[in-house]
C-alpha cells in the first residue's frame, strides 16, 4: 500500500534536487552579478528544503510510516 505523504515527499525531493542542479548552472551562465546573487540565494533555500525533505523521509521510516 503506498502512501500518497510519503510519495509527495519524494517528489518534493526530486523538485529540490532539480532546481538545485538548475541554479547551479544558471550561476555559470548568468551575466551579471545580480543575477548569479539570486540563482545563489535560491540555490541555498533548495539546499534547505532537501535536508528537510530528507529528514522528514528518514522521520517517516523510523516511525514504520515508509512504504514507499
């Protein structure tokens, strides 16, 4: 049986982890510092809601609430 939380989770997850990668680049492409300052602080909060993600996936499992 698969939990639709603990799915939500791991698309969140996924999301993060993407617009992370994307920033990163976006920082290397970017044209002026303004830019690179915002794909930054971005890339930051990304970084942020992984390990909350992550830590909220590892919660679940060692409450047993992970069948995913």
């Amino acid at each position: 049986m698969s939990k639709k939380f603990n799915e939500n989770l791991l698309k969140a997850l996924e999301a993060s982890i993407e617009a992370a990668g994307i920033c990163k680049q976006a920082m290397v492409d970017a044209n002026d510092e303004s830019c690179r300052a915002m794909y930054s602080a971005i890339s930051k909060d990304c970084e942020k809601h992984i390990e909350m993600l992550r830590g909220e996936i590892e919660l679940h499992k060692q409450q047993e609430k992970w069948d995913v």
